[in-house]
C-alpha cells in the first residue's frame, strides 16, 4: 500500500486594499479672446467637415476639445449668426 502524503495548501495571498483613484482633473479653459477664437474655429470645422448637425459631445469627439471648449465657440459662432440650434443639436447657418 501507498501511504498518503500530507499535503499543506500553500498560504493565501492577503487580499490588497483597492486603488484609491485619483480625482479627475477638470478642464482647465483659458477664457480670452484669443483662445476663445481658436474654439469658435475648430468648432465650426468640426461643423463643416460632418456637413450635418451634431450634439455637443460629438463636436468635442470630432475637434478634439473639451465640452466646455466647445460651448464657448458655440456662443462666439451663435453671436456672429454661424450656427443654429437644430433639434437640439448645433449646425451651420
């Protein structure tokens, strides 16, 4: 007969306390004409290049800015009568 073998279960792993995430950072927006400007341009590309009316975000996913970003050329362009309010979207005049 064989005899049998004790066999110790190796030691569990202590369980690790989970990550404390880091608190997003807000966009910082430098609100000056200039900047402000630049915004209002690459909203209206944005515009221009999908030649349809786009929700917010999209605008922020095609010119690659901030949502805040955005709403601040949305208000220069709205001011020069560039855009307009479609269904809740924006598009060019």
């Amino acid at each position: 007969m064989t005899e049998k073998k004790e066999v110790k279960a190796a030691p569990k792993a202590a369980k690790k306390a989970p990550a404390k995430k880091a608190p997003a950072k807000k966009a910082v927006v430098a609100v000056n004409a200039e900047n402000v400007g630049f915004k209002a341009g690459d909203v209206y590309n944005a515009l221009a290049a999908e030649d349809k009316a786009l929700s917010v975000t999209e605008i922020a996913k095609a010119a690659n800015i901030s949502t805040e970003e955005v709403y601040l050329g949305i208000g220069w362009l709205f001011k020069e009568g560039k855009v307009k309010g479609e269904e809740g979207k924006v598009a060019l005049a």
